[in-house]
C-alpha cells in the first residue's frame, strides 16, 4: 500500500490524534502550496514521521496521482471539524 492510502486509512480511523492532525496539515499544505510547519514533524512518533516522508517523496514524484485527491478531501473535512 502506498503512503498516500496509508494515510488517508490512517487519518480516517484516527481523526483526533495528534499525528493525523498533522498529517492532514502537511496534505493540505502541500495541495494548496501554503506554508507547512517542519517542527510539526520532528513532534511524531517515528512511524508517523516516515509516513510523512514518504507522503512527501510520494508527492513530489507524481503531483497529479488519483489517490491524493481522496486524501486531501479527508484532510479537508478533519481541518473544518477542528474549526
């Protein structure tokens, strides 16, 4: 499974955590190409740190790859339930 679905599975079943909170925001950060916190990373388990890495290998490699719109729609819905 690639790191985008790893994602969104994660973010899906773990909305309140910590580590899907910014998750989320690095998703969302990069798909709207808005300013993103590193700090926010170095804060993650290391698993969830990986992850985060890998979304980022994964985004840079292929921009337009389906999957990411369907985590970025999660990463929109968790944002607006903090609001």
């Amino acid at each position: 499974m690639n790191a985008i679905k790893r994602a969104r599975h994660f973010i899906e079943q773990n909305p309140q955590e910590r580590a899907a909170k910014v998750l989320s925001s690095l998703v969302l950060a990069l798909e709207t190409e808005h300013s993103f916190e590193l700090s926010q990373l170095y804060e993650l388990d290391l698993a969830a740190f990986e992850l985060a890495i890998e979304i980022l290998k994964e985004w840079r490699l292929d921009r337009y790859y389906a999957g990411k719109a369907k985590l970025f729609d999660i990463s929109l819905q968790l944002s607006q339930m903090k609001s």
